[in-house]
C-alpha cells in the first residue's frame, strides 16, 4: 500500500528533493555571495532599499539552472515543446519567480526577521532565515506553473 502511494507520488517527491538540492545550493550561494561581494560593492547591503540584490539575484539564477537541470533529468518528462522552447518558458517562469523571490526576501528581511535566531549550535541570520521563507513560498507556486505550462506532456 505504501509502495503504490509512493509510485503514485513519485513526481512529487522527487520535485520535492530537486526543490531542495536547489534552495540548498540557493542558500549556500547567498551566503557566500552577500558575505564578499559587499567588500567590492558597498551598496550591496542597501541599493535603494533593496538589500542583497546582486547577491540575491545570482544566487537565484545558478540555482535555477540547477533546478532546471534536476527537474529535466528527475522530476518532469518532455512535454509538447521542445528542449528550447521548453527551455525558454522554464527560464521566463524561473525569471518572474527571481522577481517574487527577490520581493518576498526583501519584505521578510524588513518586517519579519529582524534578529538572528540562535539554536544554540548555531545562529540563523535574518538573512538566511529570509532567503529559506522566500524559497518555500515560491517553490508552491512554481510546481503548479512548471508541471502546467512548461512540462505539460
């Protein structure tokens, strides 16, 4: 009975995993990128009151490629498009998705987390804890959109 549930889900699933080798790879390169990029941009930490945009947008876009390659090899079979146009409209969602990203961290990191959470053996930053709420939010939405309209096979 698990077994079947499990063959039946297996598309979830495995978005599931790719989501999260993605936001993994999301989170490590947002950390690493808004720790040195600030030394070369001092406007990184503030533009306009966008805080980490470069910082943000990169380490969005590296792990979209990422997600892209996962969901292609994992998680999604060929559609009716083909590999470029397929391609595209993962990208232009993926696009939109940085924006929602990019608009939802901003917010959380203003309004909702405005100090560090400690666990003892190691302390989020509001930075972290903002990059990692974003991504869920978007992820729910980006299932729905990727499985409809770029992989719809």
């Amino acid at each position: 009975m698990m077994r079947a549930l499990l063959i039946r889900q297996r598309q979830i699933i495995f978005f599931i995993i790719a989501g999260g080798l993605s936001a993994a790879v999301e989170i490590l390169l947002m950390k690493a990128f808004s720790s040195f990029i600030p030394d070369f941009i001092p406007h990184e930490r503030n533009w306009n009151g966008i805080v980490y945009p470069i910082s943000n947008v990169l380490s969005t876009l590296l792990a979209i490629l990422v997600n892209y390659w996962l969901s292609i090899r994992f998680v999604f079979e060929q559609g009716r498009h083909s590999r470029r146009r397929e391609f595209t409209y993962f990208m232009a969602f993926s696009l939109l998705s940085t924006l929602l990203s990019l608009a939802f961290f901003n917010l959380l990191y203003h309004k909702v987390f405005l100090s560090p959470i400690g666990f003892g053996f190691y302390t989020l930053s509001p930075i972290m804890l903002s990059k990692a709420v974003a991504i869920i939010v978007v992820s729910l939405v980006n299932y729905s959109i990727k499985k409809r309209l770029v992989f719809n096979g």
